[in-house]
C-alpha cells in the first residue's frame, strides 16, 4: 500500500502544535525561555510535516506491507525493513497508530489516516490490523 501526502494529518498537527504554544505563551515563563519553548515546537512541528505529512525526509514510510503477523515497510530513500505489529498497535475507523517492533528490538510508530491512503487500502490496513 503507497503511502500519499495526508491532509488530515496535517490539520491535526497544526491543532496540537498550536494548543500547545498557546499554553506555553499562557504560562508565567520569562520571554526568553517562552521564546525558546515556542522555538522548539515550531521546530517539532516542521519535522513531523517533512516526515509524516509531505514525506519528504529519506526515513519517510512511502510504502507498507502488513502480513499475519509482520510488517514490510519501504522508506522513501528506498530502504527496507520488516518487523512485527506491537500490542500498542490502535485499528479504529478515524486513524490507524502502527506500532512495529524491529528485530533489534526498536519500536517504531506512525499515524496513517485515511486520506493517506487509497479507497479501499485503508480498510483493508484495518482489517489485517485487526487479525494480526
């Protein structure tokens, strides 16, 4: 399944990142430490769009792979690697959060939302996800 662009992910980290510098520039913090916290989500958020949301770092997922019980996924600099789907895995109809242990015993995680994916490919995530 290709992974595209998604525009709902987007949108979500816009929401949080925003509510959180809203609360940071709401506390009683000096400027400058206001100003460095509000750099670093600023900084966060640039990251997460280049990775997840645009896909445009080499550790982008540009293609997943789901088995019985493993899980292929291609980056975008066209590295490989297979894993298995953790417990803290989360299927529901909004978004799918992919846990995946590494065989060097990482984990690593993502959001894929609907939008991120073609017509039926995101239910058919679900429903493997659900079964694995």
């Amino acid at each position: 399944m290709a992974i595209k662009p998604s525009r709902c992910f987007f949108m979500w980290l816009l929401l949080f990142h925003t509510i959180t510098a809203v609360v940071v520039f709401a506390t009683a913090a000096s400027p400058m430490a206001k100003l460095a916290m509000l750099l670093l989500i600023l900084l966060s958020l640039l990251y997460y769009l280049a990775r997840d949301v645009l896909l445009f770092l080499p550790e982008s997922w540009s293609e997943i792979s789901v088995g019985r019980d493993s899980v292929a996924v291609v980056t975008r600099d066209g590295s490989h690697f297979d894993g298995l789907v953790t417990d803290g895995s989360v299927v529901s109809p909004y978004f799918v959060v992919l846990c995946i242990r590494l065989k060097d015993r990482l984990t690593v995680s993502r959001v894929v939302f609907p939008d991120a994916l073609g017509a039926g490919e995101f239910r058919e995530l679900c429903v493997r996800l659900r079964f694995a």
